[in-house]
C-alpha cells in the first residue's frame, strides 16, 4: 500500500488513482515531494508503485471530485432525480442498469459504452436478480450517512451517430429531498440543493404505490411541494415527471391533481411510467426514459476547472 | 512489419486448452499461420499439450510465477507476428480485476500490442436472471440488506476491456480502429448450438452488455467475433480419451467464423489479425 500524497484530493494511498492523472503515480511531482528520496532517487512509496497503472476509478459510486477525469473526453450530463423517501429512485436507477445489460438500447437508439462504476450498478441491480440463495427484492435504500453530496453512477453510451454520451445518475437518499421540500433553505437540505443546482436534467419523481396507498393524501401534497422545489431550481433545464411503480394505479383523481400541480409550474413536462413488474408483455418503460434523457437539450455539467498538469493528451482533452 | 498480439482470457476461459491445441498446430505447420523459427517460451502449453496426447484435459497448475509466452509466428504469405500470452492460467487477470493494477509488463503489452484476443466462456456464464427476464409473483414487501456480491461475467471483462484502453492510454470518444479486437467464444462444443449459427448472436444472446460495448466502441473493420472449440469435445482429466490417443489432439478442434462455418484451422483467429 502506498504512502499519503500530499496531494489532499489524491487517494492513492487508499488505492486509487493519481488525483493528476498519472497512470503511474510515481510519475506524479505531487506524490513525489515530500518523502525522503531511496538509493534509487525515488519516495519509498513511489518505488513501491513504480511501472504499475494505478486507475483513476474504483468501479463504485464516484464522487463529484472524480468528475474532471471523465470531463476530459466531452461535458457530462449529470441526471438529478428528485422525489421522497420510498419513491423508487434507486430501483429505477437499478432497473435503468438491467435493462442496459440485456442489451436493450434507449429509445433514442444509444448503447451501452462502458461504464467507470460497474461496481456501482451492480451493487444496485444485484438485488434485482434471482440468483441461488433468494428471489429478487427491491435494493436496500440509499443511506442518508454524513455525506453532502450524492454518489454518481456513470453511464458511457454511444448514439447512432457514433457520438459518446457521458451520463451521471445521482443515487441520494430521499431524506435530503423530504427535508427540501417542506423548508427550501433548510440547513439540512442543503444536499438536495447542492443537487438542484448541479443536474443537467431532472426528473420528478412520483410514487404511484404511495399515492394508491392510505397516505395518498399527503403524498400529493409533498409532491406539489417537490414539483414547486424544482421549479424554483429549474433555470431553463429539462425536467420530465416520472411514475414510479406504475403496476399500481393510484386514483384518477389523485393522478390528475399531482398532474396538475406539477404542469402549473412545470412548462414543458413530458411524463414517463416505469415499473420492474409491468404486466403481460408491457414494456417497463425504462429505455423510453433513457431515450428522453440522452436527447433533451441540456445544459452539461460543468467540473470546476482542476489543475491536470500531466502530459497524457487522453486525460488532458480525451480523443 | 510485425504485428503484436496479445491473447488473454479469464480463469476456466478455455485458454489453457487453446493454447496446447493452438501450439501444436503452429508446430505442425497444419494451417495458415506456423511458428517462426524455435520459440523460445512454450513452458506449460507444452506441458498441456502432453496431457491431450494422453487423452486427458489439461490440469490447472496456478502458476506463482508470471509467465509470459511469446511465440513468434508466420502466415503462408510471410507476415509475421509476435504472440504474447502474458498470463497462463488468468490468475493474473484475477489479480488485476482484484487489485486494481496493472504490472509494469502488461501495460507495455498493452501499450504496444495491435491486436488484442479475448477469451470468454458462454458456457461458465452464470445465468443472468433478473426481474425482467423471470418474474417474481410480488416483489412488495421484499427489501434488500446491503451483502457482498461478485460483478456478472460480463461486466467483468468490459471493465478488463476499460483498464487495459487506460492503460493503452485510448479514449473511447470515436470508435476504435486500433487496438483491433478478436472475441473468441470458447468450449462452443458444450453450447449445443446448430450448425451456422453465428458467433455475434450467441454474444448478443449469452454477454448483451458486452456485445453493446464491442460493438459501440470498435469499427467494425476493427471487431471480429468467433467461436473456439479448442478440443472437439468434453475431455476427463482421469480418464483417456481414446480417440485422441489415437488420432493425436491434432485431429480435433475447430473455430466458428462469423458467417457460422467451421474450420479446423485453430490459428485462424490469429491469422486474420495479421497486416
């Protein structure tokens, strides 16, 4: 295992990658400088690393200031879903992935590319699947924890004109968004705001199992209040709402007053029904989804600008 | 100019025994392509190969040691090559999935190689049954507590793919002409499958994921997908096979080109890399 780098950012002691981009970190001027120097010229922890390509990704959920390393190859488009505790967000999110990995293609006709947080999405969409111990169960839900901003899961996906999408899913609790939608300006909601501000496309997310259920009541009010938060926060980005659990049929006049409140502050809000257990041979309506994701206008994630001095072109400005 | 090749594959791939049954081809100048001259590593496919002279599979020695085979080869036409298997029996793969490094020699491999062959085994494929595929009556109700997991098949290799691209030091923002890339499905014989069928549907049908990263990120002039039966069937490590004793390993084996037609020429799928 390596030593600490200076560098506050860089995690290679905790094996990943050079913060820099060095894909052998004993190559870095950061890693480099502070430790006392062998009879070979190099840190005792750069020696220990010597030759060895040390990747810039872990395969799990990353984090915001992983971005700049994929922002190298184009502007990535970070997806915010936006909806209480229970709604089915991470589902979707494992479900979106599923169905990605039978080879289904978005409805925009983009394929899977590749992915930097395969270890991510099958942490999800394991539970989904049947394997020899237990049948399939919903994934557990996205703990709340100490964090202040979301984990992402990247999705490479390449469209029919040969173009490469770089997608970013935010898998965060639905905590942060209940917090957000009874007090905007919560002090404890200030990840969902975090959120709000960074997503290139957001989805509004609506629990068709809850708005069925005894509490339907006040699961339209919370979302009125959802859709209002995402209005304020909109800025001119796409927003589409989203049914979750669509085998459920909550009530039509239930559907029709989220519809309602949700269209009175939400120009332009196309709507898409997903469930993992659609009936007969009814399409899930994941890849509709997609499809709308991958094409909306968008206005693209911009990282803050890093300070990437290596000379690898690949990871200065892709190719 | 030569061309560098790399072969590679997972543990229980099939490699082992492609590798035994590729080398006594390339001895026996039976196909297009033959060694070049003595090679100078040849180590535990020989080994291998003395077991299918015996009728017998290969044992699985881990190898400790890293062994790197390189063996140089020619076509009938006189373009040479230089194969290079940089791990034997895929624990090194196994490592570099696990850890999450390269070593020094695999990224030069990677780095200068032309070619790159991947083995992969439809056949040790885990089913991939989810929610989609066989429903569950009522998921409601069902949660899941946060266990350990592996990653699926698939996602394995593509993410092999995507260290070895970073290692090459390639995006992936236009498909790729270079390195080309040869996916070969091994132990076809245990599929079952009818004649002329096509290797790219059984990958389409058995890795989709895989075959949408391939194909997404390969010019197709750059991609070709074939099937490998390295030994013609099932073979015992206990029990000989008498037919191979007699006939000798030579006689058995075939690839599955694109178009579903076999060949008996095992070096076919490296042949076609040559420039």
């Amino acid at each position: 295992m390596a030593g600490p780098c200076p560098n506050t950012y860089c995690y290679v002691a905790d094996g990943g990658g050079c913060h820099l981009g060095h894909p052998d970190p004993s190559d870095c001027p950061e890693f480099s400088k502070t430790s006392p120097l062998t009879e070979s010229g190099q840190t005792q922890e750069a020696q220990a690393l010597s030759g060895q390509v040390v990747f810039p990704w872990s395969g799990n959920a990353l984090n915001v200031q992983d971005l700049p390393f994929v922002a190298s190859r184009g502007q990535p488009v970070v997806v915010g879903l936006f909806g209480p505790h229970n709604a089915g967000k991470t589902t979707l999110l494992a479900a979106l992935y599923l169905q990605l990995g039978a080879g289904k293609q978005a409805a925009s006709n983009h394929r899977f590319a590749g992915s930097y947080t395969l270890s991510g999405w099958e942490a999800l969409a394991h539970a989904l699947r049947w394997s020899n111990e237990r049948p399939p169960s919903f994934p557990a839900h996205t703990p709340a924890g100490i964090r202040r901003e979301p984990g992402l899961l990247h999705l490479a996906l390449r469209g029919p004109d040969g173009g490469l999408c770089d997608t970013y899913f935010a898998d965060a609790p639905g905590e942060w968004f209940d917090r957000w939608a009874h007090e905007r300006d919560a002090p404890d909601a200030e990840s969902a705001r975090w959120l709000a501000a960074r997503s290139s496309v957001l989805l509004l997310v609506a629990d068709c199992e809850a708005l069925a259920g005894t509490g339907r009541g006040n699961a339209r009010k919370i979302m009125r209040l959802m859709a209002e938060r995402v209005a304020e926060a909109r800025d001119g980005r796409p927003v589409a709402l989203v049914w979750t659990k669509a085998d459920v049929t909550p009530p039509e006049e239930i559907v029709n007053a989220v519809r309602q409140a949700a269209r009175t502050v939400l120009a332009d809000l196309p709507e898409f029904s997903v469930t993992v257990a659609p009936k007969g041979r009814k399409d899930p309506g994941y890849m509709a989804l997609l499809g709308w994701i991958l094409t909306a206008r968008t206005i693209a994630y911009r990282p803050p600008l890093g300070v990437t001095t290596v000379s690898d072109p690949f990871l200065a400005y892709g190719r | 100019m030569t061309t560098s090749i790399l072969l590679l594959g997972e543990s229980n791939s099939g490699k082992t025994h492609y590798g035994a049954q590729l080398l006594g081809r390339l001895m026996m100048r039976q196909g297009v392509l033959r060694m070049n001259g003595a090679a100078p590593t040849l180590g535990p496919f020989e080994t291998a190969l003395q077991s299918l002279n015996d009728g017998l599979a290969a044992g699985h020695t881990a190898q400790a040691t890293h062994h790197d085979s390189h063996w140089p080869v020619i076509d009938t036409s006189g373009r040479a090559a230089d194969l290079y298997w940089p791990d034997y029996g895929g624990e090194q793969v196994k490592e570099i999935l696990e850890l999450r490094r390269i070593p020094p020699r695999w990224r030069t491999r990677a780095q200068e190689s032309d070619a790159w062959i991947v083995l992969v085994r439809p056949g040790a494929a885990r089913p991939a049954k989810d929610i989609f595929s066989r429903r569950l009556a009522d998921l409601r109700g069902r949660r899941d507590t946060p266990t350990t997991f592996r990653l699926s098949d698939q996602a394995r290799i593509v993410e092999l793919l995507q260290m070895l691209l970073y290692a090459r030091g390639v995006g992936l923002k236009t498909p790729l002409a270079t390195p080309a890339l040869t996916l070969l499905l091994s132990c076809w014989d245990e599929l079952g499958f009818a004649d002329r069928t096509q290797p790219a549907d059984v990958l389409r049908e058995r890795f989709p994921m895989l075959h949408d990263f391939a194909t997404s990120n390969w010019c197709s002039e750059a991609l070709t997908i074939m099937g490998l039966s390295a030994l013609g069937r099932a073979l015992s490590a206990e029990l000989a096979d008498n037919d191979y004793v007699v006939q000798g390993p030579e006689a058995f084996g075939y690839v599955v080109h694109s178009d579903g037609t076999s060949d008996t020429d095992l070096t076919q799928p490296i042949a076609q890399r040559l420039t």
